[in-house]
C-alpha cells in the first residue's frame, strides 16, 4: 500500500484534487486531467521512483490502480 | 598576457507586427477555445505579419532601437547575426536582406538556424568573437515569423506560435559583467519531435508535398515537453556551476516562452519563485528566436532588470538544441 499513498500524494499535490478523492479505480478523465497534465505526473513519479516510464506504457496507464501495479512492478 | 575581454549585452530592441490573434479569433479559424488554450499553454493572444510585414522588416525596426539606444551607427557594426528559421527567401540570408536595410556595409552578416534556441546560440558565437578581440560591435536579432509555417488546420500547434523580433548590440564590458557562461547544446537523434519535412532540397516543393501539408510545423508536443522542462533544469544548473554560481544567487531567469507550463514546472525544480521568472508568452505565444530578446527588452524597459542584477537565460528547440547562459547585468 505504500506505493499507492505516494502515487495519491503525488497526484493530489501535481493535479490539486483531494486525495479522499483518489481509489484504484480513480481515471484521469474523472479528475480532469488533460494530456499535459499526464505528462506533468509521470515526470513526477520518474523523479519520486527513480524510474523511467516509457511513452508506450504511459499510454496504457488509464486509472490510479494502472500506475501503483506498473510503479510495483519496476520496483520490486 | 593580456586577459581576454568580456562580452555583454548593452542595449536591446525589439518589433512585432501590428495584427494581434487572440484565443477568440482562433475560435474561428480551429476547434478550439480560450480556456483551451489558456490553460494548456498560458497564451491569450499572438502577433502575425501582415501587409508589408517580413522577417527582415521586423529585424530591421528591432535593430534601430537596438542601436539607438547603444549610440551606435549601423556602419560601426562587424558581425550582423540574424538567429532564425524563418528567412524572407531560402537564399540570400536573412541577415544579408537586414544589412542592405541598415546600410551596415562593414559587417560581416550571416544567418544562425538553430530552432528556437537561435538567439542563446547566436549569444555564445558573438561572445567567442568578443572575447577574442575579433569583433567590437555584433548586432544580433532574434527573429521568427512562424505565422506562414504554422498549419492552420493543426490545433494543437497552430494556436502556440507567433511573430516578433528582438535585437542586442553586444560589445566588450568590464571584467566581472557581461557573459559569466554559456553553453550551446544538441541532440540530433531527436530531429524528428519538431520539424518542417518539405521545401528543403531533399524534399523540394510540389502539388504532392503541398497536398501532404509538408511545408509545416509539425511537434510532438508531450515528448518536446519532458525534455525542456528536464534540459532547461540541467542547462541552469550547469551554466551556474561554470561561473561559480548558485540558483539563490540569480535575480532573474529569462526562459524561451513556449509554454508557461514548461517554464512554471522547470522554475519549481529550480527552486526560483514566480517574482524571479520574466514571462510574457500571455502576448506573444512562441516567437522561437525572439523570445528571449523581447522578454528581456520588455524587463528593462519596466525598469525590472538593474545594473548588477543575475539573470540566466534558457532557451531549447527544433533539432533538438538548447543553450543557456548566466548574464551579470
């Protein structure tokens, strides 16, 4: 679960919508996040994971849950 | 031996054209609107030739104040340097057409391509002639008329761009002012994220070019963004190291304006505070080589930017290139 608290803090501090707002199923069409601002949060969680999240995956990544499995993955 | 001068920057100019494009006009022209728009880029509105307007017409207005203001004639000038993507014609170069204009007959002109980071390296080349004591007096213009280039049926690029000019006059300054540092970068193998494919010799103009709308701009608009945003951090820092400096020590950052998003996530990482960054792309949009320029003549005609103040310059574009410099002013 520590993965998803960082993602939520992450997206709660880069997009400013509360993180009660943010589950795993959470879209980024249902916090209104436009194409820049998806670009904006991977560049985020790069620098929070030490990671590269490649232009394929990113478009891949569709809900919250998508990313903490993807950020798991790499990490583990 | 004699220590090597220091070049500086001593007067600025700048012109854009008449005609302004706002975000509602643009509602008309592509399915767009001004929130779009506003919130994606920061831009409201943007300059576009019109009627007599041209690359070279502008540069030459620049370049008159730019001069008047250095008390110094268009003869007594060495090297003319017009930064551009945008010539008026393929041949002769923009810089020669802006020479005949001001009757500057002694110099040396010649145009420097180098995406919208032409005037950042336009600045590092007058400064090795300066240094060397090769050249007193450079005139360089940044200047861009992207208008022609832009595709109009392209939202989401057509609303970035926009047309201005802005010229320097650099010339020796005393040891400890002027240029500190300053570093020209590339990265060839990224051509393709930003680029007008037809009208060169490879693929010269024809109905097939012009039905496939190669004449142009065409940008990967997210990968472009990564990679400014983590550039123009590690250009800063770099240039800062070079002259022994820290980003606490800097009064301000002039940024190449292309999106207010881009220079807002980079000025974070940077730890700079909003008073620090000179913005004006609200105006202007992307003017590519102009950018820089104006910002700065627009801070000192604001009386923002003092004798002694620390300003970093940061600039990327087609090519990929980037470029950053540290001036004390």
């Amino acid at each position: 679960m520590e993965v998803f608290e960082k993602v939520k803090s992450l997206i709660s501090e880069q997009l400013d919508v509360d993180e009660e707002q943010l589950d795993m199923d959470t879209t980024f069409e249902d916090i209104d996040a436009d194409s820049l601002d998806v670009v904006e949060l991977v560049m985020a969680l790069e620098e929070e994971f030490n990671l590269e999240i490649s232009d394929e995956e990113v478009e891949k990544i569709k809900t919250v849950g998508d990313i903490v499995s993807y950020i798991e993955n790499q990490i583990s | 031996m004699r220590a090597r001068k220091k070049a500086g920057i001593v007067s600025t100019g700048k012109a854009l054209p008449v005609v302004r494009l706002t975000n509602y006009d643009l509602e008309y022209i592509v399915e767009t609107s001004d929130e779009w728009i506003t919130a994606r880029s920061g831009i409201k509105e943007r300059r576009i030739i019109s009627g007599e307007e041209t690359n070279s017409s502008l540069s030459e207005i620049a370049a008159r104040i730019a001069l008047e203001r250095a008390g110094l004639k268009p003869e007594e000038i060495d090297i003319l340097i017009v930064a551009t993507v945008t010539p008026d014609q393929p041949l002769p170069s923009s810089a020669c057409l802006v020479q005949a204009r001001l009757n500057a007959h002694r110099a040396a002109a010649f145009d420097l391509a180098a995406g919208c980071t032409g005037f950042l390296y336009g600045l590092t080349v007058g400064q090795q002639f300066i240094e060397t004591g090769a050249a007193k007096n450079i005139l360089l213009i940044g200047v861009d008329t992207l208008s022609p280039v832009v595709d109009w049926t392209d939202r989401r690029t057509c609303v970035l761009f926009g047309d201005g000019a802005g010229a320097v006059v650099m010339q020796p300054v005393e040891e400890g002012r002027g240029i500190l540092a300053s570093k020209m970068y590339s990265d060839g193998s990224k051509a393709e994220l930003l680029e007008i494919p037809a009208g060169g010799s490879k693929r010269p103009a024809t109905l097939k070019t012009l039905q496939e709308r190669g004449h142009y701009i065409k940008m990967n608009g997210p990968e472009i963004f990564k990679f400014a945003v983590k550039i123009m951090v590690e250009s800063t820092l770099n240039v800062l190291e070079m002259c022994g400096k820290k980003t606490s020590d800097l009064t301000y950052i002039a940024p190449h304006q292309a999106n207010v998003r881009i220079i807002n996530a980079a000025c974070k990482r940077l730890g700079l505070s909003e008073e620090q960054v000179l913005i004006n792309i609200q105006r202007y949009g992307n003017m590519s080589s102009a950018t820089i320029p104006v910002v700065l003549d627009e801070a000192l005609e604001e009386g923002k930017i003092k004798q002694g103040d620390l300003l970093a310059l940061v600039s990327f574009g087609a090519g990929l290139t980037w470029g950053a410099a540290v001036l004390n002013w």
